[in-house]
C-alpha cells in the first residue's frame, strides 16, 4: 500500500485492486469463506429460518464522535438482522471510494469495521470495490459509501414484526434518543456545541438475543434509526392498525440533545439513533423486559414510554409534560440529511 490516496486505478481491476484486496480488506477480515475470493460465497447453513437485509450508508463526516462509517455499516446492518429475531452470521461489504480519500483513512474505516464484526461474531465473505471521481465542491474531502448485505438464522418461533402490536400491549425505548444523529450533525456542520456527546452506534444481537430468552412474547422490534422514533411508532402504529399514545416525562433525552434541539428547532422524537429499540411487549411482561434489558449494556437506561391502545389506525399521542397532547407524525423529509 505504497500509495497515500485512492486513485481511479484503484478500482480498474489490474494490480492496484489486487493489492487493496489482499494488502488491507483480506488482512482485516480473514476468514476462510473470504480467503477463496470468488465472486460470490458459498455458504452452509444448515438452518431454515432465515433473514437477510440489505443498506447504503452515506454518513458525512466519515469519522464521528463514538464511530464513524465503517462500524456504522456493520452495526446498522446487524441491528436491522436483530430487529427481526435474526441472529447475525453472514455480511457482504461493497465499498464506493471516491478518487483522493487517504488510504490511511481507509485503514482505520476497515479496522473499525473488521473490529465490530469480531465483537458480534459476523464473517464479511464477500464484497465488491469500486472507485468514482471525486465530485465534490471544492475544498470538501473525498468521501467512501458502503453498501452491506446482512445474512441471519432467526430465533425458533419468534415473529417480532411491526404488524403485531395490540392494544394493551407496552411500549419501551432501550435507551436515550437522539444522540447519533446530534453528534453526527454537530461535527459535520462545525457547530461548536460544547458537548461531550458521542454517538449511540453500536450493535443489538447480543440485547436482543437476552430479550428474546427471557420474554419470548415479544410483539414487535424496530430500531428507530431516519425518522427516529416518531417514524418508527408511526410505522408499528400503522402496521397494526392501532394507535399508539407515549408520554414526554417518560422519554429518555439527554440534557445535550435537548439543548441542541431547542437550539436548532428540532424534535428529539425526529432525530436518528443507531444503539437504541423500540420493543413491544405484552403489559403484563413489561417488568421482565425492562429488568432483562437494563441487564444489558445496550439496554441499560431502557424506559417504558407508552401503550398500544384501540384508536385510528396510525395515530401516535404524545402526552406533554405541560398535560396538553399532540400528534406525532412521520417526518415530512431528513431534518438533518447524510446521519447514516
């Protein structure tokens, strides 16, 4: 890896692919299925269930207070295998590098990336790299995308889909909201919040997969990552044909997330996450699931926010802390674009 930056050469497939292939993605992610470098990857599973996701992660900057792109992709993709009850096995990792970006910036995106696949489990065996202009304004650094395909086994008789809530049933966050996407947009705009905030990515088998030993009867998972929570409630709510009422006292939001949103006109409840659930439960194992939870590291400050009750279909309440109410609607657009 002779060369400091990425050229258009890098992606023409002569030796310069050859040698980013073997000298920095093979190095990183070894494992025997990869090691072969055919096209695709023969897999054995022997399991029936299945699951498998597919994302484009397009976040800028690339590194970010608590991560950056790399451990982004593998968390999102596995956290999208967790959501429904998919322990995560497989990735695939098609890479888009644009002409210019450092090669040592490369480096650290893979080792971040290889290191977050070791601490869930996950093998990358396969990919694809490819190399653009850089297209840019002027001044701006060039960039990378990547684009990950998750493989899963899911758990035995598990259906955590958002089609399933049902009126009585409880509504849990595992954690603060908003913090992803408010580190990520403090960086990227320079705005000088002082703050020692960071970003929540991180990946969810290892929380889910308790959760889902210790109370089986779970209705629905969904990680509230664009559109954030209001998104995601407004999808389960319309999913189940139920509505869906949540309390602002109950809303875990940091003090740092608060502020920048009052500062910037935002809604927490809008705001992308990339560490936290939404899960629901049956009331009556709503105890069990917030105990199991804050047993884990990723559930640690889990809350129960709300309940699913009969009314239109779609509609989110939010109960204010100054006893008014307020509808929750879908985000109209991306408040704060390129968060993940």
């Amino acid at each position: 890896m002779k060369n400091d930056i990425i050229v258009m050469a890098h992606g023409g497939g002569g030796m310069l692919t050859r040698k980013l292939i073997d000298e920095l993605l093979v190095v990183e992610l070894d494992n025997p299925i990869l090691a072969t470098l055919d096209d695709g990857a023969c897999l054995s599973v022997p399991e029936q269930d299945l699951v498998m996701t597919t994302d484009s992660y397009v976040v800028e900057p690339l590194f970010f207070p608590g991560g950056d792109i790399g451990k982004l992709a593998v968390c999102g993709t596995i956290n999208d295998l967790a959501m429904q009850g998919a322990e995560p096995r497989y990735l695939s990792l098609g890479l888009i590098l644009e002409e210019g970006l450092p090669i040592r910036s490369l480096e650290k995106i893979i080792k971040s990336l290889a290191q977050a696949c070791r601490d869930v489990g996950v093998s990358v065996v396969t990919g694809d790299t490819k190399v653009v202009q850089h297209h840019g304004r002027a001044g701006k650094p060039s960039g990378m995308f990547i684009n990950t395909t998750g493989l899963g086994v899911r758990v035995p008789n598990v259906n955590v889909s958002v089609s399933n809530a049902s009126p009585g049933d409880a509504v849990i966050i595992t954690g603060p909201i908003g913090d992803h996407g408010i580190a990520v947009m403090n960086a990227r705009e320079k705005l000088r919040l002082e703050s020692g905030l960071i970003s929540d990515v991180a990946p969810l088998w290892g929380m889910t997969r308790s959760l889902l030993e210790a109370v089986p009867a779970l209705q629905c998972l969904r990680d509230p990552t664009r559109g954030g929570c209001a998104a995601s409630l407004c999808d389960i709510a319309l999913a189940s044909s139920c509505s869906i009422r949540i309390r602002e006292r109950d809303l875990p939001v940091r003090d740092e997330v608060s502020g920048a949103c009052s500062l910037l006109g935002l809604d927490p409840l809008e705001v992308a996450n990339e560490g936290k659930a939404l899960v629901v439960c049956p009331g009556a194992k709503a105890e069990l699931a917030i105990t199991t939870l804050r047993g884990t590291p990723a559930g640690a400050e889990a809350r129960i926010i709300g309940e699913i009750v009969e009314g239109p279909s779609g509609l989110v309440i939010l109960e204010t802390r100054a006893g008014g109410e307020r509808v929750v609607t879908i985000p109209l657009g991306e408040s704060l674009p390129r968060i993940c």
